[in-house]
C-alpha cells in the first residue's frame, strides 16, 4: 500500500494535488477549511501547458462542458480600438501546442476537479477542519488528528495567505503589490470591432489595462481591468462603484468607458509572493499560491498551480520514497519555471500600461511583427511539458 498525504486547501491547487497522487496510487486526506466548496471568484485562462495536464488526469471528457475555445487573441488600444496585433487560437492552439488554449468560470472547474476526487477510493475529503501550526512537528500532529494516521508528506495548497508557509524557515510573506484588479461579469456579450465572442481582447492604455473574454460554457463575459491602487484590506471580493474605476480611465475611449459604467464590479487588492519558497520542511512542500503567489499579468496564477501539484505528484511517485529526494528534485524543476513566467507578468504590466515613447514603440513593434513571431513567442510557455521537465531534472 502506498503511503499517505495530506494535502491542506480544496482549491484548484490542492484537488489537482490530490488526483494526481490518487492516479499514482497514493492515499491522500484533502484538509479544507470551509465546511463546502462554494463559489469564488470569477473567469480564468487555461492555457495548453494545463490543459494538456487536465487531460491527462482523466478530465478529457469533462473540459469541453466547462471551457470555451477562443478563436483569437487580439491586442487594442484603450483610447482607440484600434487592433494592435492578434493571435489565432482555437484550432491553431490545439495544432501548435497539442491541446486547447481554453478560458472557464474558476468555480467550473473546481466542481470538475472536485467531482474526479470524490470517484477516487483513495482520496478522503476532511471539510471544516482549520490548521494552525508554529512547526513543522505541531503541523504533523494537528494532521495526525484529523485523519488518523501521520501522513509521510504534507502539502500546503493553502492559498495566498497560507497557513503552512508559516512554519517554513525562511518564508515570505506575501505584500501589497500596488495595483488593483477590479472584476466584472457582464452578461452583454460585447465585442470591440462588433464580432460574437470567443475572443480574449486585452485594451492597452497609460497607467491601466482591461480583459475581457468569455466565462466558459456561461453565457457571461469576464472582465478584468487592472489600475494602481493602495491597500485598505485583505479581502479579494470587495464591493466597487463604478464612478471609483472610471477616474483610472480618463481618456479611454468613451464607448467603453460607458460599458464600464454599465457593470457590476468587485475589487481585489493584488497581493503576491515575490520569493519562491516550496520547501516548507523535511516532510512539508508548498504549491501554487502558497508557494509563489503571482500577478495575473501573465494569467498564469492557476496554471502554474496546476503545473505544480502534477510535478509533484510526479516526484512523488519517482522518488523510490525517498521524501527528501523528491522535494528536492520538485524545487529544482519548478524554481526557474515560476521566475520565468514572473518576469513575463512583470514585463506585461510594463508593456500594457506603458505611456510616452515606450508606447509608441511596443505599438510599432507589435503591428510589425508576423503571426508566426507573434505565436512562437508563447511556446515556451504554452509548449512547456511539466512532467518532462521532471525527469530532466531528476537526471541531471
């Protein structure tokens, strides 16, 4: 029989965690704080370097009832409209990445994620059970009593404000990064240049940026507009007026400064880890936000949670049980991997909401660049095999 893991959140991170160690016939106790899963947030990005690992957790079937495809990725002007670049997606995704480039509601797949665990004999659901810990020897303990048994690894999926990265030696804790994403849902398919969705349309403008595409299979439109901003709480779900959003789109374009002013939004201070920290003790790792938590500059936030309960769960399962070797082997694969798509969210706020001659410029160069360009440049992001870059790692 396979050991025990404990994994600690009922996110997207910590479900993915647990049918990926279930597949490799692991026993794992998922410890969740609220007594249900209930309905967060709002759209997300599924590019093909998860869904292919979607897919291969057994969810073919399940993700076309959830993800919309979109045809294109197109680029505008915030003050204009006027189309910057576009990116073919839809088939040409599926063609040059070898699987969809997909957007979805966030609680749409938790339920899909959440349904393929519960099919799973060797996976315990533990729902209300809260856990605070100083060390790690008092985490394992707390463990130990909820599910009956000392688990050999303990997961920490807990989230942005986790618990578990507490009792690492030398954490980070997670800071305001000084900007505000403002969410919206419309139910008013709108498109810039008049055409059906699905599309992903990003609008670019000095000092803020907006994105819209399709919430999946829901006939509703997600929107994020992302501005700077300054902390006044911790909570992600705060209640916005528009008049508030429109004073950071002063000369946007006036037709959708006019759909902003005819949303509902939300508002969520951005707050991010900026010091990757996945080993959390002997027998403790850390993943997804409670890991590396990012901006959505790069809509990578859950991607890379995803790409990190896979690599573990294949290290786990190659590591001859050998807990050190495999945290070991997990950190190294995935360090470069999480600095690399923080630097491209980095970049994208930088170039999204550039003024002056750095806009002038990332204008010109985008409309001169061709599709084939355009497209290669997300190859090492979308192309990227996390499994493979596992066992790279564990052989070098």
């Amino acid at each position: 029989m396979q050991p025990k893991i404990a994994v600690i959140g009922a996110g997207i991170a910590g479900l993915t965690a647990a049918l990926a160690l279930s597949q490799r016939g692991f026993h794992v106790d998922v410890i969740e704080s609220y007594d249900a899963l209930a309905e967060v947030g709002a759209g997300l990005q599924l590019s093909p370097n998860v869904t292919r690992l979607l897919i291969d957790l057994g969810l073919a079937a399940a993700l076309p009832s959830i993800i919309a495809e979109p045809k294109t990725l197109a680029l505008r002007s915030g003050t204009s409209r006027r189309l910057l670049c576009e990116l073919q997606f839809g088939e040409s995704a599926r063609t040059r990445w070898h699987a969809p480039y997909g957007v979805a509601h966030r609680t749409d797949l938790q339920n899909i994620l959440a349904a393929a665990v519960a099919d799973k004999t060797n996976v315990r659901m533990h729902m209300g059970k809260h856990i605070a810990a100083d060390t790690e020897d008092d985490l394992l303990t707390i463990i130990t009593e909820i599910v009956g048994e000392e688990p050999v690894l303990v997961v920490g999926a807990d989230g942005v404000w986790s618990s578990t990265r507490k009792i690492a030696a030398a954490h980070s804790p997670a800071t305001f990064s000084g900007t505000v994403a403002w969410r919206g849902v419309s139910e008013n398919l709108y498109s810039s240049d008049g055409d059906s969705l699905p599309t992903v349309t990003a609008f670019l403008a000095p000092g803020s940026h907006l994105v819209l595409y399709p919430l999946g299979r829901r006939n509703a439109v997600n929107v994020i507009a992302i501005t700077a901003g300054t902390i006044d709480s911790h909570e992600w779900d705060l209640a916005a007026e528009p008049a508030s959003l429109l004073e950071h789109f002063k000369g946007w374009d006036e037709g959708i400064r006019a759909w902003l002013a005819d949303t509902t939004w939300r508002r969520w201070p951005l707050f991010e880890v900026r010091q990757t920290v996945f080993s959390a003790g002997a027998r403790t790792v850390l993943i997804g936000d409670a890991a590396h938590a990012l901006t959505p500059h790069a809509a990578q936030g859950a991607a890379m949670a995803i790409e990190d309960a896979c690599a573990l769960a294949e290290c786990m399962a190659t590591a001859g049980g050998d807990i050190e070797k495999a945290i070991k082997t997990f950190s190294a694969a995935r360090t470069p991997r999480i600095a690399r798509v923080r630097k491209r969210g980095d970049f994208n706020k930088f170039t999204y909401q550039a003024g002056g001659p750095v806009r002038m410029v990332r204008d010109i160069v985008l409309s001169l660049r061709s599709p084939e360009k355009l497209m290669s440049d997300f190859d090492w992001l979308y192309g990227y095999d996390a499994i493979a870059a596992v066992s790279k790692t564990a052989q070098s």
